[in-house]
C-alpha cells in the first residue's frame, strides 16, 4: 500500500511541478520568492534525510545517538548534533566542513533541539 503512495506522489510531483514552477515565478514579490525556495530547499533536505538514512548512517555517523531518517530534521541539522558530539566519520567531517564553508557554522546552526 505505502509502496502505491509513492507512485502515486511521484506522479503528483512530475504533473504539477513544472506549472507550479512557473506559476510561483511569475506571482510572487521576490521576498515570497526568496523565502519559497528557502521552503522548497529545507524540503528536499528533509526527504533526503529519511530516503538515504541507511547510507548516510552508515557513512557520515560513528555510533552517534542522533541517526539520520527523522521526517522533521534536516541532513544539515543531524551533521550538526554528531559534529557537537565528535561522532562524524572523516566523510561526515568532510561534509560538514565543506556546508560550513559555504555558510559559516552552518551544521550547528541548523540543529533543532526538539527534533529527536
């Protein structure tokens, strides 16, 4: 059944996206715009956080208490709870490094305390 939602979602997506797309470019101030692909970016984040959890678990965390696969947490904000807690293998450490090149103290700032 959950298998069936998937399909169903991912037609949803390859429908709508495009026009939905193009709708938003074309009606939003660029503050609204700004702020829209903010969403959209925390979004996919998110839906990468639990589709690769496995790999990422496996590659990014050493026996850390925060795993990755939380519906409500970012890639970002797990990289952030295991650099503060010195569990990140050398690839997550890499990792992080490089989003905290891009945007200073990025993994810290993007942990949330009440997502567990």
């Amino acid at each position: 059944m959950n298998f069936f939602l998937i399909i169903i979602a991912l037609f949803l997506l390859a429908v709508f996206s495009v026009p939905a797309f193009l709708f938003e470019l074309t009606t939003l101030s660029y503050k609204k715009l700004n702020n829209w692909f903010l969403s959209i970016a925390i979004s996919i984040d998110q839906f990468a956080n639990v589709f690769c959890r496995h790999l990422l678990n496996r590659t990014l965390v050493k026996g850390g208490e925060h795993l990755f696969g939380n519906v409500d947490e970012t890639i970002s904000g797990v990289l952030g709870k295991n650099k503060r807690n010195r569990t990140l293998t050398k690839a997550g450490q890499f990792l992080s490094n490089l989003l905290d090149r891009i945007d200073k103290d990025h993994v810290i700032k993007s942990i949330e305390e009440d997502e567990k």
